[in-house]
C-alpha cells in the first residue's frame, strides 16, 4: 500500500508540475498575444511605398478644364513595348489599360478613355514618324510619351535624342495636347548599357526647358527595388528587360495618383485617395521579349 500511495503522489506532482509549466509560459506569451495584428499590406500599398522620394504632380490645366466642361477626355499612351504590354500576362494588365480602370474608378461620372499606342522596339524618332496619325488625329486632351530606352541601348546620340524630343514637344504643344513625359526604365543590369543615365538626363533636361512634367518610373522602381518591395523579377521579369503584371500595375497606379489630383478641382471628392485604390493584383508573367522595346 504504501508503495501505491507512492505512486499515485508522484503522478500528482508531475500532473501540477507540467500545468504549473504551462501556465507560466502562457502568462509569458501573453504580451506577445496581446499585441496588435501588423496590417495587411496590399500589393497596391507597396506600389506608394517612398511616394515623396519619387513625387509625380502634374499640373494639367487644359485636361482639368476640358473634362470639366464636356465630361470627357482621351488620353493617348505612346512608347515601346513598355506601354505596348507584351511583358504583361494578357492586354488588361498593361499600363494604359490598368490606368483607364483607375481613373475611371476614381472620377466616377466621367468618360475617361486612355489609348494603347505603344509599338515594341521603336526608337524616338519612330515614335515621332507615327505621332500625327497615331497620337494628334485622335484629339487627345493628355499623351503620355514613353521612350529613349531603345535610344539608349543603341546609344543613337545624346544630341540626337534631345533634338528628336524638342521637336515631338513641340508637335504636341501646337496642337494644344498636354503632355507626360515618361523617364527610362529601370534595369537591374544597367551596367550593360554604359550611357544609360545620360540619356535619362537629357529626357529630363529636354522636357524641363520645354515645360513638361516627367514620370519619374526610373526612381520608383529602384526604389521598389532597393527596398525589397518588390524583387527586381517582380518588376521586370526573369530576363531583366520586360516590365511584368506587377510593375506595370504599380507605374498605372503612381499615375492615376498623380493624373486623378491634377483633373479635379481642389476640395472635390469624387476622385479615390490612394489608401482607396483596388488591391487586386496578379502574379507577374514574366515575357521573353527584345531588349530594344522597352
């Protein structure tokens, strides 16, 4: 008996000692528990992430004034293969078609119609051939030009480009069209192309003489880049080349911030804030595709 009662008091001390155990390490853990659920972040809000480092505030009077008064404006979309989409995983995930959708969503009421005018591998000066029947003929309020990256990459001409964008500029600005200019790509190995930013100068110093607001896609996505955001794979595909589902999604939304603000007057709240945005957003396809159509 004794041996029994023996027993049965150890079994009881194990049982209180490993509820005694348990019972610290839950009022350890508690803090831990207690503490607030980090916020989900939709892919959406990285795409703002560093918004004041790479500031896009366009000032667009004649658009602003336009859509007040008719209720309607077209924009035109013209570059390479970056505003082309063969990157993107079907047409509706491009840049210019993900760009309608915003817009459209934020300034509900208004017929907002962004053209796909983009041909992959085309220079500046290609673009400047096509721009009267493919850009001035569809009396376009607004154009978004993206280019210079092919310019680049054959390294045509620092001289050459600036000239060939004066007189785009100036075709546009004749024929009453604001204008966005688009800065070049950003490109994980752009060491390759040992010019690369003097090209991005002299787009940003020929739009500056001229007037013109310019995109800053460059720093956005280096700095979605360099701050894990994304993976460079995410923005621009396995290749390195070719803007993906993800990059074009976040370049439509920083542009549909900005453009949004710019068409409605001060106070107004019919346009979404950037909190507001959609967060639907689908995997990156990446799309082997000639590094000259960005």
């Amino acid at each position: 008996m004794v041996q029994v009662a023996y027993g049965t008091s150890g079994r009881c001390g194990a049982r209180k000692g490993r509820h005694g155990l348990i019972a610290a390490l839950l009022v350890l853990a508690a803090p831990a528990l207690a503490q607030p659920k980090p916020a989900f972040r939709t892919p959406d809000d990285r795409c703002r992430a560093a918004a004041t480092v790479a500031a896009f505030e366009p000032k667009l009077p004649l658009s602003r004034q336009a859509l007040a008064e008719t209720g309607r404006l077209t924009i035109v979309a013209l570059g390479s293969s970056s505003t082309a989409g063969p990157g993107a995983s079907g047409q509706h995930r491009s840049y210019p078609a993900v760009l309608q959708a915003e817009l459209r969503r934020r300034l509900p009421g208004r017929e907002i119609t962004v053209l796909n005018r983009g041909a992959s591998g085309q220079s500046a000066y290609e673009m400047l051939a096509r721009m009267d029947v493919d850009v001035i003929d569809e009396k376009p309020g607004l154009v978004i030009w993206q280019t210079a990256v092919a310019d680049a990459v054959r390294d045509i001409g620092e001289d050459k480009l600036a000239r060939i964008l004066g007189k785009g500029i100036r075709k546009l600005h004749d024929s009453g069209i604001e204008l966005i200019m688009m800065d070049l790509l950003w490109l994980p190995r752009e060491s390759r192309y040992p010019h690369y930013d003097d090209y991005r100068a002299v787009l940003a110093k020929t739009a500056a003489k001229n007037g013109v607001t310019v995109f800053p896609r460059y720093a956005m996505m280096n700095s979605w880049s360099r701050t894990r955001q994304f993976t460079s794979e995410e923005l621009v595909g396995m290749d390195g080349l070719q803007v993906v589902d993800a990059g074009y999604r976040c370049l439509a939304i920083r542009l549909a911030d900005g453009i949004a603000a710019a068409l409605l007057p001060a106070g107004e709240g019919g346009a979404a804030s950037p909190a507001q945005a959609s967060p639907a957003t689908a995997e990156p396809t990446p799309a082997p595709a000639p590094v000259s159509g960005q």
